[in-house]
C-alpha cells in the first residue's frame, strides 16, 4: 500500500468544506469543421457550457484556458476573455499537455477555495483538423522532445509513443493484440457517442493491420485529430444553489499530480512513469480517503494504446503488465469491471486533450449520459497525461458530496 | 540555416553549455558530461548538474562508444517531408556503458533485426559541415 501522502487529510477538510463541484458542461461538434476558427469553437463550448448550466454569462467570474495548437497567443486566457467578452476577476491559461483538462479543473477548485472566484469556466477548443492537419500533429514532437538530443534523429509524436511501447511490450512479454484491444474497446464507446468522429466496428485484426506509423504502433493505436470545442463550469454547491442551477453536480473529491520526466532521454526505467502516475493518482485517492475499489467509472488519457495500458496499471487498477490482459478480455467496456472512457476517448470520439473525459464523468455522475450510461455509477476518476507520458493529474469526482 | 546544404532536416542549435559535446561529436568523439562533485554522469548536457549538487563544474569525459538497445520504434513515417525516402528508419534509446540514456538511430541493420538489449557502439554521421550526429550501429 502507498504510504501516506503529507498534505491529502487537509486537502480532503478544504474539499468537504466548499463543496467544489461541476456544474454545467458543453460540447460542441466534433470532427472535421472547417469553417471555424479556434476562438469560434472555445465561444461556443462556453456558450452551451453556460446555457447547461442555466446561468448567464456574467455569473461567470472566473475563467482557465489552456492553450491553441493553431492560434499561438502569449496570454491565451486573456485574449479568450477580450474574444468572449467577459471581464474575469481569476484568470489562467494551464499548459501541461494532455494533463491540461483535469489540472484545469483542479486550478478552478483552488481559486475557488482561495476566494478568487466563485464560477469558473474552463473551456478548451481548436481547429486543430482544419488548422494544422495531421501531419502538423505528427510533427507536434518538436514541442515536447529536446530539439538538440532528440529531433535530429527524426523522432515523430508517435514515434514517442511506439518507444514507450515497444518496452512495454518487453518488459510484461505483451503483445500487438493487448494495445490493439484498448482501440477497440474506444471504438465500441464512440458507437453511442452522438458526436464521435470514429463510429464503425473495429477489430483486433482491423487494428493490427491498419496502416503502421511507428513499430508497434499502427494507425488505429494512434488518436484522431479533430476540430471542436468542449467547456465545463466549476462552483460550489452552494453557489450553484444560489444561481438555481437545476444540474445534477458532480462533486470534486480529490486530485493530484506527479510528474515522471519531459524527455524521454532522462528515463530511466517504465517504473519511472508508473511511479508518476501512483504518485498523482493515490494524492487524489488520499485526499478523498477512497481507493481502486471504490471507483466506478475511468476517463484515461488515450492519445495512443499504450497510455490506457500503463495508466491503468500505475494507477493500481491492476497490476504492472496485466493492463492488455484486462482489455482483451473486454473488461473496459460498459457493464464490466471497469468501464473506461465511455464517450470513445480520444481514440474514437474526438481529440482535446481530455475535456471530453472531464465532461463525460460529469455527465455520467449526473445520470444524463444516455446510451452510454453506466448503472449506478457514484464515483469517477479521469488520468491525464501530458508529453510523452512524463506530465501526470488525476482528479476524482463523486455523485454525492465528500463525506 | 544556410541554403545551399542538401541536408534539410532538423539540426540542432548549440547552446553553451552543449556545444564541447557537438565539438567532440566533430573530432568523431563521443564525451559525456560529469559533475565534478559527485562524480555522476549525466545527459542530456546541461550547465549546472541536475543532481543535488547543482554545481557549475562539469567535466566531460570521454565515452566507451558501447551501448545497449533500451527501447526502439521504427518508424514508417517521418516527422517531416525532409524524411522522404528514409523510411523505414530506427528511432533507439540506448543505455551507454556509463549508464546514461541517449537518444539516436540504430544504422548498418535492417530495422526489424533490432532486438533490445542488442548491443551496439558509436558512429559519427557527418551530416554538414558543422554537424556531426552520433549514431550506433551493430556491434561487430
């Protein structure tokens, strides 16, 4: 069992005190849009955020972006708040990679704990289909590898993610059909998912013999690239009555991060990332005095396989090397042991980083998440992870408040 | 930067701190930077020691050249079109026999012959003339 982290019993005392909650959500379409610019998606995700929570937009008073892979702005929040039109009293632009929706969250909930702001709006949206194409994504590599060590040699973003994988692959004895099946599993999600990009059947076989990009990674093993826009409302509970929000909310209970590396030079076994994502998953167990067990529901960072498989398994859901087992045997799916990413993640509904995980735990906790519910589900946890694997934050969320 | 170079792709831009290493990498020598305080080794290089000693006094020492396969991932596709043609190509992290990780490409095999753990040792790709790149190859 991990030891007890400093910190988690006076985080948890904060939680139960102000009763953080997500209020409202909004997702706009998904896909290939390309009439739309970056600010244009971010408006619009805010807009049905706002309209889903049944508030105006001047009860909004606080506001956390991130960051545009299109539209590079220096002072991203900012010059989303001028576009808007709204004059926030807390403003931030989080930018952490792939760990960015769920630290936006947990940035919301410590302004609002520190009297910063009472509404928060945290909203992420880009063209990024449109605007930079997949290749552009491919070459997105230049951002996060060492540009003297590392991009000589021609390294790709999946390239990143095949090495990762392929000592996966070594260390557990695993093979092509445990990633292939974390694919297949998303896309069997998406199936339910009104605006997912990627709906039709796939197979093991489908997976494996698609297109390969990087050894052992094929196409399918790869996420999408898509343009849209998704935003999500942080308040409390209190304030949220106050406004007359009819939402059902869904409470924060924890949150955490941990941190492995930023290049994949300093590495120095795949113990290190595990280690980083226990590290934030149990902060934000700890916190909210619950453990694995206790968890209904998982919304994990899928921009390739192999992140489903060591996520799963550093955040102790199961053990190291038993994560493709787990879903071969289709146990991700709805109805099963632990039903992960029901919207189709980013393998199959859309890519933004995780503000579709974010969004679909709220709407799962709520109830309102429609073919794709699950039964009784009380409590969810959503893993980001940013860079390749190396930048890690969990939150949890409950149906109820923290008691 | 300079146009009339056949070599397009990405080259790397010295830092102060980086640049004996890309100076060594010239002469067709491989050197790895050590603090001087504790002795440890360390890469990529960096001005101060990222251990707890934070020192400024960094030696670099030359390398076995002799490394070991940590990781790999052939790539089908190149990060940009200066990569047309080379596909199949072997992205490694290899483990040196000073224990730090570098990243490079695994040349003089064909790319699905490379196992990890395979052991292989240092060769100097002269790909401008102010550019070396150290790449390993197959040992023997």
């Amino acid at each position: 069992m991990a030891s007890k982290i400093p910190g988690t019993d006076e985080a948890r005392e904060v939680l139960k005190k102000h009763k953080i909650v997500i209020a409202g959500v909004g997702e706009t379409d998904q896909g290939k849009i390309p009439n739309k610019s970056s600010f244009h998606f971010l408006s619009e995700a805010s807009k049905i955020a706002i309209q889903d929570a049944g508030i105006q937009k001047s009860d909004v008073d606080g506001l956390v972006t991130a960051f545009s892979l299109v539209e590079h702005t220096f002072m991203h929040c900012t010059t989303f708040a001028d576009y808007f039109g709204m004059k926030p009293k807390f403003f931030s632009s989080v930018a952490v990679g792939g760990a960015t929706a769920v630290w936006m969250a947990a940035e919301a909930a410590m302004a609002i704990a520190s009297g910063q702001a009472e509404v928060v709006l945290c909203v992420r949206g880009d063209n990024t289909l449109s605007g930079i194409s997949s290749s552009g994504m491919v070459a997105l590599i230049r951002e996060m590898c060492h540009a003297e060590f590392e991009f000589p040699y021609g390294l790709t973003t999946p390239g990143g993610y095949a090495l990762a994988a392929q000592r996966y692959l070594h260390d557990f004895g695993a093979t092509r059909e445990h990633l292939a099946a974390v694919a297949v599993t998303m896309r069997k999600h998406a199936a339910n998912k009104e605006n997912a990009m990627n709906k039709e059947p796939l197979t093991i076989e489908d997976v494996i013999n698609s297109r390969i990009i990087a050894e052992p990674l094929t196409k399918y093993d790869c996420s999408i690239i898509s343009d849209g826009g998704a935003a999500f409302i942080v308040t409390t509970e209190a304030k949220a009555k106050e406004l007359g929000i009819q939402n059902k909310l869904a409470y924060l209970w924890g949150m955490g991060q941990g941190y492995s590396h930023q290049y994949l030079t300093t590495l120095q076994d795949l113990d290190q990332i595990y280690n980083a994502i226990n590290t934030s998953g149990q902060k934000a167990f700890q916190t909210a005095g619950i453990s694995q067990k206790d968890v209904d529901i998982a919304f994990l960072y899928d921009c390739f396989t192999i992140t489903v498989l060591l996520t799963l398994e550093g955040l102790g859901f199961v053990p190291k090397g038993e994560g493709g087992a787990f879903a071969l045997e289709g146990r991700m799916e709805i109805g099963k042991d632990l039903p992960v990413n029901t919207h189709g993640g980013l393998l199959s509904q859309a890519h933004l980083g995780a503000m579709h995980h974010v969004v679909e735990a709220a709407l799962q906790l709520r109830g309102d998440a429609g073919p794709r519910q699950v039964d009784d589900a009380e409590v969810a946890i959503v893993h980001g992870n940013g860079g390749i694997v190396s930048a890690h934050s969990t939150i949890l969320l409950g149906k109820e408040p923290l008691s | 930067m300079s146009e009339e170079k056949t070599y397009n792709k990405p080259l790397p831009e010295f830092r102060p701190e980086t640049k004996p290493y890309w100076e060594a990498a010239k002469n067709h020598e491989l050197v790895i930077p050590r603090s001087k305080t504790t002795g440890e080794y360390f890469f990529y290089p960096r001005a101060l020691s990222p251990g707890e000693d934070m020192t400024d006094e960094i030696e670099w020492v030359k390398a076995s050249g002799k490394a070991k396969v940590w990781t790999y991932a052939i790539h089908h596709m190149g990060p940009s079109k200066a990569y047309k043609g080379d596909p199949p190509y072997v992205v490694a992290l290899v483990e040196t026999e000073e224990g730090v990780k570098m990243m490079t490409n695994i040349v003089d095999i064909d790319p699905h012959e490379v196992t990890v753990g395979m052991e292989v040792e240092v060769v100097f790709d002269d790909v401008t003339d102010e550019v070396t790149l150290p790449k390993f190859k197959p040992v023997g």
